[in-house]
C-alpha cells in the first residue's frame, strides 16, 4: 500500500490514498509516521543485533509488538497498545534507545504490577501486605493503602460487610528513591507507589514515641478500641491498659 500526504493542518493529515480517493486523518505522531515515513504500511523498527531493540506494528493500528533484551540475555516481548502509540512513534522517530527502554519498562511494570509487588510484599513483610489485582494492598486484614496512596481501616473482623474508613497518615520528609528488580531490570518507583511503601510500612510497623514508650497518639487516636489493641500487641507486645486514646463504644467486645 502507498499512501501520500497531501496537505498537513493542526487538526488533520490529507490523504491521497491508493484508489485515488482522499480521507483525512488526526494529526499526531503516530500518522505522521505511520503515513509519512511508511506510507500506509505496516510500522518496522528494529537494530535486534545492535541494541536489543525490535518494533513491530501488528495488522491493527496503532498495537506494536516489541521486544527488549532481559537479564537473561533472550528476547522478551510485550504489547503496546492505542494509548502509548504516539510516544512509541516519537521514540522511533528519534532513534532513542533510553527513551524506548523507559517506555518499555512502564508498560512491563504496568502489566505484571500486582504479581511483582505481591512478590516484594511477601520477601519484605512474610505475608502480613497482600497486593490486590485493583492495586490496593491490605496489611494484616485490617488496614488497606489504595493504589492513589490513601489509606484505611476495617471497621470489624467480624462483621459479614465490613467497612473500609478513612485513616490519616502524613509521609513526612523527602521520600527516597527505591527500586524494583524485574526480568527486565530496575524499575524506579514513581511519587505515588513511594507514598503507598511508606505508609505500608508505617502500619507494619506504627512509630513508637521515644520518650512515653507508646505509639503515636495522632494515630491511635484514630482507631477503635480493638484495633488499636490489636497494635498494641503487635507492636508493644503487650495492651497499654493507660491509653489516652480509649473511647466508649457500643459493642467494643464484639468487634
């Protein structure tokens, strides 16, 4: 197939396609590419013997398939669809490399997150976070982080429908960069997975107040009374028969 650019407008490319008819499609990377430099066909990129690197668009628009070399030194392949297909048309365009590792990573972490965070959570807190499929993580079945960062409790064990409540948590200081080891190498996390890790740690592991011995009341105070019990015994080891931060509740024994 050869097809010709025949006029070029913000919005729009023109067309002069095989038969001699005219169509017009948006203007983006993706057809400025696709009907520019291929001329209708199908998108090729690749330098497999030079850098690993090997792109190639499938019988649909804008769906590419490619392939990056992993830690194994074999070949590994992912799909990338509709909405990277202008920036995957851009890195082609300047023969980037960096910028196509980059891309091809976020995409491999996108699709295999759950199972590769699951995987991070079990080494890092022996089964206490569980990754969940919608990107949330709940620790010790009472506290969940959801995958924008926000985290909560359960309002009971016990009850058949049991509620999720909103729970302050401030990330305090500068957040440290951290990685993640895949197949196909180190992975940085962005902002918000920082915060999810930082606040997962906090409710492993709540702050101890050095000078009173107990956990932070801005916390605490936040829970009801058998959560924060249970926090107790799992920091403390043992129930802080003082705290402050007690109140009355109808059927406190029965949550």
């Amino acid at each position: 197939m050869t097809i010709q650019i025949l006029k070029e407008t913000p919005q729009h490319l023109v067309l002069h396609l095989e038969d001699g008819r005219v169509d017009t499609v948006i203007n983006d990377e993706y057809s400025k590419l696709k009907y520019g430099q291929y001329e209708g066909n199908r998108i090729f990129y690749w330098k497999l013997n030079e850098d690993g690197v090997e792109i190639a668009e499938t019988f649909d628009d804008r769906i590419f398939n490619c392939s990056c070399i992993n830690k194994d030194g074999k070949s590994e392949t992912i799909q990338i669809r509709d909405e990277y297909s202008n920036k995957l048309c851009d890195i082609i365009q300047k023969k980037s490399k960096q910028l196509y590792i980059e891309l091809y990573k976020e995409i491999y972490f996108a699709k295999h997150k759950t199972d590769l965070l699951n995987e991070l959570m079990i080494e890092s807190y022996n089964g206490r976070v569980v990754a969940q499929k919608d990107g949330s993580f709940v620790i010790d079945d009472v506290f969940m982080v959801n995958s924008k960062g926000q985290a909560f409790f359960i309002s009971s064990k016990r009850s058949k429908n049991p509620q999720w409540s909103s729970l302050c948590i401030v990330v305090q200081g500068s957040l440290r960069s951290q990685t993640i080891e895949t197949n196909v190498g180190a992975i940085e996390f962005d902002p918000t997975l920082l915060t999810i890790m930082y606040k997962i740690d906090y409710l492993v592991s709540p702050t101890v107040e050095a000078i009173s011995g107990h956990i932070n009341n801005v916390f605490m105070s936040q829970l009801p009374n058998w959560l924060q019990k249970q926090v107790e015994l799992n920091v403390l080891g043992k129930i802080n028969e003082n705290a402050s931060t007690r109140r009355a509740e109808l059927g406190d024994r029965n949550q």
